[in-house]
C-alpha cells in the first residue's frame, strides 16, 4: 500500500514526523510527499530550500519526495489540492492522508452540506447583497458546519475529499495532536510551522520543535524590494490574464504599489473585507511570476522527484506524465507548453537565491537529487 501526503513542510517538524509514523503504523508501507518548492500556498516565500525541506521529509519517514509545481502550490485551495492529488494518482498512491480538526465522517457531512444545491443558492444570494466569500459560506451552512468549515486544516481537508471522488483515492484524516493549526502556543515538543517560522525571525531558539536547523532562513522581507519592484513594472492594462487578480485587484495592487514602501505596507493598503491576506500575497507573487489563470487550469504536466531513500529498489513510476529525475535531461524532453510551468519553477529560485539572507546558489540544473 502507498501512501501520499501533500504538503509544505515549511519546516519540518514534529507533527510532521507523527503524521508519517502514525501513516506507516496503519495505513501503508510506503509513503510519497507531494510538496510545495521555492513558495508556498499561504503566498508566501518557504523558510528554507525544498532541498534541505525534502532531506528533512526523508529523514522523517518520507520514502520520496517530488515537488507540487509553484503554479499550482501557490493557487487557492481547490487547484491546490486538485493538483496534488492529481500527482498522488499518477504514481499509483491508493490512500492520500492529511491532518485535520474534525474526523473524516464530520468531513464528508460537512461537504455534502456545503454542495448541496439549497446551500449553493444562499451563497450566491448572499454575495449578491454584498457579502464576501467566506463570510457567505459561514451563513449558508450554519452551525456547526461553519466552524468546521473556517478551520484553516479543514478547507484543505474538504477539497482533497473532492479531489479523491475524481481521482480515485481514499481520504483518509489523521486527528492533529498538540496544537492546532497557526497556534501561538506550543506543547511539549509540538508547535505550529507559523510559530516556528516566528521564533526562527525572531531569534528564538526552534530546536525543541523541529529537526530541520535552519542558519539562514529566508522571509518575504529578504526580496521585498525586487517584488515591488516586479508589482509596478507592469502596467494593470498587461496583468488581467493572471492568476487570481480579477474584480480590478491587479489595479489595486499596482496602485499600493506605488504609494507604499514594502510589501507588507502594499498589501495591508490593500486588503479589504473582500480579500483574505493570503490570497492577496498569492496574487502579488503570480503578478510577480506571472503564473496565468490558464495555467492554474491546466493538469500538471510532470512530476520532478525532488529526493528518494537510498534503500528503495525501485521508484514509482508515474502512469502517463514524465517522471524527472535527471533536471536538464527531463527539461529538454518537455514541449514548450510543459516547460512553462517548469520555467516559473526556475523562476522562484532565482527569486529565493536573491533572499539576502540565503548563501547558496538554487540552480535547479545542478544541484541534483536528495538521498537520504
């Protein structure tokens, strides 16, 4: 039995580590980890390199890692899980598990709530009279489905449930323990990734809540400059066909742009109750990549192996995409469609590499693969 786990690993950390046991312990004998590279689906840039994240994940448990496509890790839930399991189905993954808030029952009654047809309709009455999205969805599916529903763990959750239906894959939902989900707070040796990335910033000693030892850590603030610079060296006129920027949002961002100094300034000037900061930070990094909203419909179109363990005899082999192990080997063979989505993967590390705070180069055509 094999397993799949899409994930971020940003970083790596003990809760990590209890997913793929209590996965080992119960579920399957092989476990494949369909990661986020250079940027991740918060639309922000990853602490670390998917290089020292994937030699963590294998040290952990992880039989194989392969990288989720920036195009699509940074994308809303629904391409986000899509693509991943998308993946896990290409290379012959029969269960996907993730953590989440509630169990996989109160999951799948808390999806059949939300698409029923009756639901569908508030919602769209709703927005009609002005309300936001996630707020509408709130309303429309009442308690106690809201409260499942606004748990950041279980929107991913209810998506890959949805994805799984059309791929073939039983989900399976494995009860987080020790904090939830962007806690502040830590337990014995478990806390949160956004909490750990907060010590890591602030100089406060990680160690007791992650393997991973990260000298030199890499934050938005690392390339602020170079990204507003890339938000307002193009015109709002040149951006409509990107990725999550329609309702006039590429005008808005372009003209936060140039009246604030920094990102962070850019996108508090430009949120409103009608964008959430995550798809904000999303939408500025496609303008900056320039991810399209046509290549965030397209199915993936390869699968890069970022790192495998040594003692593998053999490793699974996709269905019907390129599997690539060899990076310039494997380039080459795509057709100019597919190596655009590759391109934007290029993209972001070079993006990463400005990071100031980071010391080794990311050329993706070098650096070669992790085994562990």
């Amino acid at each position: 039995m094999r397993a799949a786990v899409i994930c971020e690993f940003n970083p790596f950390h003990h809760g990590h580590q209890y997913l793929l046991e209590q996965i080992k312990m119960e579920y399957a004998e092989e476990i494949v980890c369909i990661m986020s590279g250079s940027f991740v689906q918060r639309g922000d840039i990853a602490v670390t390199d998917k290089y020292a994240r994937t030699k963590a994940a294998l040290e952990g448990g992880a039989d194989m890692v392969v990288e989720l496509p920036t195009v699509y890790a940074v994308s809303g839930a629904p391409i986000f899980a899509r693509s991943g399991v998308q993946i896990a189905a290409e290379l012959n993954c029969h269960v996907l598990c993730f953590g989440a808030d509630h169990s996989i029952t109160e999951l799948y009654e808390t999806l059949s709530v939300l698409d029923s047809p009756t639901t569908q309709e508030k919602i769209a009455a709703l927005m009609k009279n002005g309300e936001y999205y996630p707020r509408a969805v709130s309303k429309a599916v009442g308690e106690p489905y809201a409260q499942i529903i606004e748990k950041p763990n279980n929107i991913l959750a209810l998506e890959y449930i949805r994805a799984c239906r059309e791929y073939g894959l039983e989900p399976i939902a494995i009860p987080r323990i020790g904090v939830e989900h962007d806690s502040e707070e830590t337990a014995g040796h478990f806390a949160s990734a956004s909490k750990i990335r907060a010590m890591i910033q602030y100089g406060e000693d990680a160690a007791p809540y992650t393997p991973m030892r990260i000298e030199k850590p890499c934050f938005l603030s690392g390339i602020d400059q170079i990204l507003r610079y890339l938000l307002i060296s193009q015109k709002p006129e040149t951006t409509e066909a990107i990725a999550g920027i329609g309702e006039g949002l590429n005008h808005r961002l372009y003209r936060c742009a140039l009246e604030n100094p920094t990102m962070e300034t850019i996108l508090n000037a430009a949120k409103t109750k009608r964008y959430t900061m995550a798809r904000l930070r999303r939408a500025a990094l496609s303008v900056c990549l320039n991810i399209t909203d046509e290549m965030q419909q397209r199915p993936v179109p390869y699968i890069r192996v970022l790192g495998y363990r040594r003692e593998k005899p053999h490793l699974p082999q996709a269905k019907s995409l390129p599997l690539i192990i060899d990076v310039k080997r494997g380039y080459e063979m795509l057709c100019p469609t597919e190596k655009e989505i590759f391109d934007i993967d290029l993209e972001a590390a070079k993006l990463m590499t400005l990071c100031n705070s980071l010391s080794l180069s990311l050329n993706e055509f070098n650096h070669g693969i992790i085994k562990v």
